[in-house]
C-alpha cells in the first residue's frame, strides 16, 4: 500500500476531552481511526501524550509532522510494517516521545486500511495476524504419526499453535453499575457488571431487558463514565444484591467486578465506604462475596504494585473465578510474561491503548494465550465512536468484551458492531 496522505486532528471524547483521530488515505481509499483514553491509568501504561493544557495539539503535530514525513510516499506491504517504524520512529520503551494516542490512531487506521485493500472485515484481518497469519480458524493439525526425526518439532509446533488465538465472539461483561473515579467514589468499586454468555444477538437481548430492569428498580439516578447507573448505596453489599436478583431472572448471566483497586490504595491501605482494609481483609472480603453471590471474576483487586496479593488471590480463587489484571498489566508482553512465571492472575485485559501500537497489543494477547490464561478485550472509559475493540475482541478470540453500559451510545455502537460481525461470519 502506498500511502497518500495522513493526517490527525482532534476530537473530544465522551467525557468532552480532546483526543487524537487520524486518517490514512491511499488512492480512492481512505480510513480513519481514534484513540480512546482512560481516567483509572495504570502508571506502568505507555506514555499518552496531553498538553499543559489537557489538549492534544503536540500528539497531533507529531502525527501530521514526523510520522507522516516517515509515512507518505511510501510502500508497506503490511500493518505490521507500519507498527514496526512506529516504534523505531519513537523510539523509547513506552511511547512517551510522540505519544502512545498519537501512534495508536495511525496503527489502528493502518490495520483499518489493509484490511479493507485485502478485501476482509477488520475482524478477520486481525484474526490472520493474531495466527501469526496462518488463517483464520484455522484449527490445529491432527496429531498423525510424523516421521521420528520430526517429532519434536512437531510437539513443539502444535504447542505454538493451540496457545494462539482463534477467532470467535467474546461474552458481554457489560458495565451495569458505575463507582469509583467513574462515578466520584458513589460506590467503591468501579464498575459491577453482568456477565452474559452466549452468541452475541442472545447475549443483546437479555442486555437491554436486564438493563432497563435495574434502571426501573433503581429509580432515576445519573449515568457514571461508562454508560452504567450510578447509584448510591449504604452497604457494600447492596449492588451485588441487584445484580443476583438479575442472575437469577436472566440465564446464562453471572456478576463481574472491576475493584480498580489502585484507586481505593490511601496510606497503605485500600479505603472502602469510610473503611479501610490490609490486603488480606481485602482478600477475606473477596473470599465473602464469591460465597455469597455468582461472581465470574474479579479485575484489579488490589493495587498495580502488590503482585504477591494478587499471586495469593489466585492461588485461593484461581480455580473458581477469573483473576484478571489491568493496572497490573498494562497490555505489556514483558509484564504479562513475568506476571504467568509468578502466577499473579489467570486472566488478562487487553486495552490497545495501554501499549500503543496493534503489534503490542496482539503480542500481548499471544503471551496471555502461550500462559494458558483469558483474554478480555476492553475499551476506556473516554470512548469515541470507534468501533475497533469489537472487531478486535472478535478477531483475537476474546473470553470477554468491556464495552461499558448501555446508557451512552458510544458504548451501544461497540455492541451494534459486534452484532453486524456475527452476520459477516456466517457470509464467510
Ligand atoms: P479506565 O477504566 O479506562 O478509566 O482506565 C477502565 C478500567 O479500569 O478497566
Ligand atoms: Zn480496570
């Protein structure tokens, strides 16, 4: 693909904050692509680039400046080609030169665009690339006798290719309730979500009568961050008590936290309705509510630098629940890596933007696979209306999805993308 034109400019996201959108255009083709942002940031993500100000004039500039001097006029044979001079151009370990957000929107338009010149949905562009571009759905070979010389290569390379992912629709964890700093503190933890199985057209409908429930039950109360209800509550207890009645009226469903506990982390200790807890206070109040109530998993339960805590969670609920890391992991292979060899979680969040290129999100994908462990693919919570998690989710075969809630039409598109996909796969 020989590249025309890119060019970046701002818009602001769904809590009214510029963010960076860019276009790529190739011949009579052009794409465009946005970058998301997020407010509970882990410290170890790649660096996103804002002004004094809070704007994003400079990641602009280093797009319409440095990287389409690298860029335009120019041949690629592959997205990947792209990622790769990306990362050279920039050239620090966490993008803080020209920006996280200013590299993710050119790599997202590029994975955009050459999927469009193959003649593919994006979703399956990226499934090919995920397989290390042995094809989408490809299953693994039969194990037929090989020849003895190459028996161990054959062991090895089917080990390769079962730890790789496979294209195929994540299940909804949709954001149902919002707290933390999404909704100012109003619960504690930052999102309670449900959890709902099944093809994706199912899984929408009991969203959207599960959804207008609550909101019938909670009366009316304003919307967090992320399209969820944010309500207030006088116990801990209380919006795990909603969402199990939702359970028990909904198959197929279970509960989800995301703790964000980085955020509940003050004076050594986790702060929680005015009361404070040590990790294992913390950890016995887990163990209490996964008694009590169908929790499928719990994301960031302590803070990102206390990986012996969560090590100790897992090896407590690991085979229960999923234990998954963000602020942990930040979407970096290397930390993914060295979380599998400790055993802290077994379950990973994927955010693009967490590490900044498709490349590095996709390896990071790969490591959670090759350690055995699920994949969630999840969005910010300052969207745009960009719909590249869906295809994203669907073509690296994500456990899950976090779209958010479906108060906010920026998250509903997420959801409307994953249904159009789920035709297109059958058209295949
Ligand atoms: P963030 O929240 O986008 O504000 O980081 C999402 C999450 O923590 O999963
Ligand atoms: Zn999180």
């Amino acid at each position: 693909m020989y590249i025309d034109t890119l060019v970046a400019r701002t818009i602001p996201d769904t809590r009214g904050r510029p963010t960076v959108e860019a276009t790529l255009a190739s011949g009579a083709h052009s794409v465009t692509a946005s970058v998301p942002s997020g407010k509970s940031t882990g410290s170890h993500e790649a660096f996103e680039l804002r002004d004094a100000d809070g704007s994003v004039a400079t990641a602009i500039a280093n797009v319409n400046g440095e990287s389409a001097s690298a860029l335009v006029g120019r041949d690629f044979t592959s997205a990947d080609e792209i990622d790769k001079l990306l990362i050279e151009l920039d050239g620090t370990t966490n993008k803080s030169r020209l920006g996280a957000n200013a590299i993710l929107s050119v790599s997202i338009a590029a994975q955009r665009f050459f999927a469009l010149a193959k003649g593919v949905p994006l979703w399956k562009a990226i499934a090919e690339r995920a397989n290390d571009g042995k094809g989408f759905l490809e299953s693994v070979p039969s194990a037929a006798t090989p020849a003895p010389a190459f028996r161990h290569v054959r062991a090895e390379r089917n080990a390769l290719e079962k730890s790789l992912p496979v294209a195929s629709a994540p299940r909804l964890f949709l954001n149902f309730m919002n707290g933390g700093v999404h909704a100012d503190f109003k619960l504690p933890f930052q999102e309670y979500i449900l959890v709902i199985e099944g093809k994706t057209s199912d899984a929408m409908m009991i969203a959207r009568e599960a959804f207008a429930k609550l909101g019938e039950r909670l009366g009316s109360v304003p919307m967090g961050d992320e399209g969820g209800y944010a309500p207030t509550f006088d116990t801990l207890e209380q919006p795990f008590e909603l969402l199990a009645e939702l359970v028990k009226e909904f198959p197929h469903t279970s509960i989800a936290i995301d703790a964000a506990a980085s955020e509940l982390f003050h004076d050594d200790a986790y702060q929680l309705l005015g009361k404070s807890y040590s990790a294992d206070e913390l950890s016995a109040l887990y163990r209490e509510l996964v008694e009590r109530f169908p929790i499928h998993s719990i994301e960031d339960p302590f803070a990102e630098d206390a990986p012996d805590d969560f090590a100790k969670l897992t090896a407590e609920l690991g085979k229960r629940i999923l234990i998954i890391g963000d602020d942990l992991t930040v979407t970096n292979p290397a930390r993914i890596k060295d979380a599998a060899v400790r055993k802290e979680i077994n379950a990973v969040l994927i955010k693009p933007n967490q590490i900044g290129t498709v490349r590095e999100a996709i390896q990071a994908v790969q490591a959670t696979c090759a350690a055995g462990w699920q994949t969630i693919a999840s969005h910010r919570s300052g969207e745009t209306a960009d719909t590249f998690i869906a295809d994203f989710a669907y073509g690296i075969g994500a456990y899950g999805i976090k779209a958010g809630g479906l108060g906010q039409k920026e998250r509903v598109e997420k959801y409307n993308r994953l249904l159009a996909i789920e035709q297109e796969v059958k058209t295949m």
